[in-house]
C-alpha cells in the first residue's frame, strides 16, 4: 500500500484494501478494466494493476474521477484530473501529490472514451463539476516524437470536442 503525506489517497486505498465495501471495489475493478483495455502503453507504462486502482480510488474519494457507463453498466468513458500550479509536472502525478484547489492550473491526465459522445458527456460533466476548467490553465501530456510532453490547452480544446460530429 502506498504511504505518502496524503490522507485522501491514504483513506482511498485503505478502503479499497480493507474489501468491507465490494460495490466499490467493483466499480474500481470496472474503471480499471477499461482504462487498460483502451490505453495505448503510452499512459500507464509500467505501472501495476494495484497501482491503477489506487489511482482511481484516490481520484473517486476526491471527486475528480468521471466514469460514463451505459445502460448495461459498461463503462464507456473515463477522465481524471488534478488541482494544481501551473508550473507542477508530471512528477506531480507520480509522487501522489495533494491536489492543489486555489492553484492556477488543472492537469487533466486520464481520459478515455469510447466514442465522441462519451467524450461529450465527461466534458460537459467536468465543466459542471470544475467551473473554473473555463479559467484556469489546462494541462496535460501527450507522447510527442516518442517521448511525453507536457501540453498547455486553450478553452478552445471544449468547443472542438463539443462541436465534434457523432
């Protein structure tokens, strides 16, 4: 289990471990599967299976996970992301950081979907969810010429998914 200065990660995993609460531990199960299932090798590399659930655990019991499921409860769409300064890098993810709620920035790192109108659907939740997604800088990384780069977007990344057709 991971042990860092972060009691919501640190109470996420215990109760994940702890196994008193199976519909979550499905749900993180659930989460996982897809995440895996849809990655490409560039985003988790070489992280582990307990490490991809602690990381959606964490991300549920802060309130910054989105997952999409359809009506036969398969999950269609997953976004995760962090509070932070505009400034932190992707050692802010790895080093299990607190999030950072009166920072200039959110680092938006885990997104998959299955089809534009998931991708629709975790937007226009995320707004409603993070206001401030509409001011603050927008961070991310993305593999470019082989090796991750850290990307600033504009608010203009929304309206081109918003407008994308189906």
């Amino acid at each position: 289990m991971i042990e860092v200065d972060n009691p919501v990660l640190n109470s996420a995993v215990a109760a994940l471990k702890s196994g008193k609460q199976p519909h979550f531990n499905a749900y993180v199960n659930s989460i996982v599967d897809y995440c895996i299932e849809n990655e490409n090798g560039k985003v988790f590399q070489d992280w582990d299976r307990d490490t991809l659930e602690q990381l959606v655990a964490y991300h549920q019991a802060k309130g910054t996970l989105i997952a999409l499921a359809d009506d036969e409860s398969k999950i269609q769409g997953v976004f995760m992301w962090y509070n932070c300064d505009s400034d932190d890098q992707w050692s802010f993810v790895y080093n299990w950081d607190k999030d950072k709620p009166n920072g200039d920035a959110i680092f938006m790192a885990f997104l998959f979907a299955s089809s534009k109108s998931a991708w629709k659907q975790m937007l226009l939740k995320f707004i409603e969810r993070e206001p401030d997604c509409l001011c603050k800088k927008l961070l991310g990384v993305r593999e470019r010429k082989g090796f991750p780069t850290r990307v600033e977007y504009t608010t203009k990344v929304f309206s081109k998914i918003l407008k994308a057709k189906e």
